[in-house]
C-alpha cells in the first residue's frame, strides 16, 4: 500500500494527515498545491502562469498540473510509492495518473477518502489564514470539490477508503493506518 491516494475537500487536514503517513511509510508526500505554492514563492514562469488560480480558488488547467506530476512522480524518491495529496482533483486527472502508473507497471493501490462536515472545514480554513483562505474563495474551493472532485470517489469504486475526518490529528493518522492495514 505505497501508491495512495488522498481525497477529501480542502480543509479535511490531507496535508497533516500526508505528512505523517509519509514518516510512517518512508513515501514521498506529494502535494500540487504546495507545488504550485513553492513556483509561485519562486517567482518561476510556471508560478506566474498559476497564480491567478490559486488566487481565486479556481483549479489550475489540467495540462499545466498534469505535466508537474508527470515530472514529479519521475523522480527517483516516487517511484517506490507516494502520497498524493490534492491530486487527482478530477477524473480527467485520474485518467492521467493511471497512464503513468500504467506506463510504468504500477497503479493506485488504495485511495483514502476524509469525510468531513463542510461546515466544519469552512471554519478550520478560515482559521488557517493562508492568503486563499477567505470566506468567497473558500466556498468556490468547496463547490469545486463537490463537482469536480468528489465524482472521483466513484472513478475509484472498490479501491476508496472512507475515513472520518473529525477528532484529533493522531487519532485520524491511526484510523488511516487501520484502515489501510485491514485492506492488506
Ligand atoms: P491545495 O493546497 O490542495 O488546497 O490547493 C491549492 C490550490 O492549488 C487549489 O485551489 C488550486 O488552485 C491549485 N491546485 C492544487 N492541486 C490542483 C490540481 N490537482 N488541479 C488543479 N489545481 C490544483
């Protein structure tokens, strides 16, 4: 189980839940947004171009996000496994990734869904305070998730896991790793 996946709408805690999922499978974590957030700080002509999107919470076209991975899942450290946190964010993504897993003799081994109430989310964002943090960019990233992203759930079928996302963080890492170990 190296190959995974994770979905949930921005704010389900991915990326904490990511980063302690990857010490324990000594995986890469895997993050577009952070990619996207580290051209930006770079000020990189791929940062230029993307920007407007972050800025208004709108996703970034597929073709730029698609080749970012496609450069990133390259990498010596991802080819043992991953996790992928905040793509695929549609099915057209999702069909990407399989071809490069597929190319590469691999594919997703399991994908964990967060669940969690948006009006919970809406109020860890808005305490968060990153610059794409406020209430209207915070609710078109909400509505894009349910639209875009969570069709993918049934993309995946048999291979989605379902976690509650509610509670404290070590506690849901530990939920993820029971859930993922009964799947073995
Ligand atoms: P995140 O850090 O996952 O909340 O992503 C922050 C922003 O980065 C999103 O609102 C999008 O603008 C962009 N982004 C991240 N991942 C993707 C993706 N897979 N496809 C398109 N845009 C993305």
């Amino acid at each position: 189980m190296t190959r995974v996946v994770l979905v949930g709408p921005p704010g389900a805690g991915k990326g904490t839940q990511a980063t302690a999922l990857s010490r324990e499978f000594g995986v890469p974590h895997i993050s577009t947004g952070d990619l996207f957030r580290a051209h930006i700080a770079n000020n990189t002509e791929l940062g230029q171009d993307v920007k407007r999107y972050l800025d208004s919470g709108q996703l970034v076209p597929d073709e730029v996000t698609n080749e970012m991975v496609r450069e990133r899942l390259d990498e010596p450290d991802a080819r043992g496994g991953f996790l992928l946190d905040g793509f695929p964010r549609n099915v057209g993504q999702a069909e990407v990734l399989g071809k490069i897993l597929g190319d590469a003799g691999t594919s997703v081994d399991a994908v964990v869904e967060f669940k969690i109430d948006e009006d919970v989310v809406v109020e860890r964002l808005l305490a968060r305070g990153r610059d794409d943090d406020n209430e209207e960019v915070i609710r078109r990233r909400q509505q894009i998730y349910r639209s875009e992203t969570e069709p993918l759930l049934d993309y995946y079928g048999t291979a989605v896991i379902t976690v509650d996302a509610v509670g404290d963080v070590d506690e849901i890492t530990q939920r993820v790793l029971s859930a993922l170990r009964d799947r073995t």
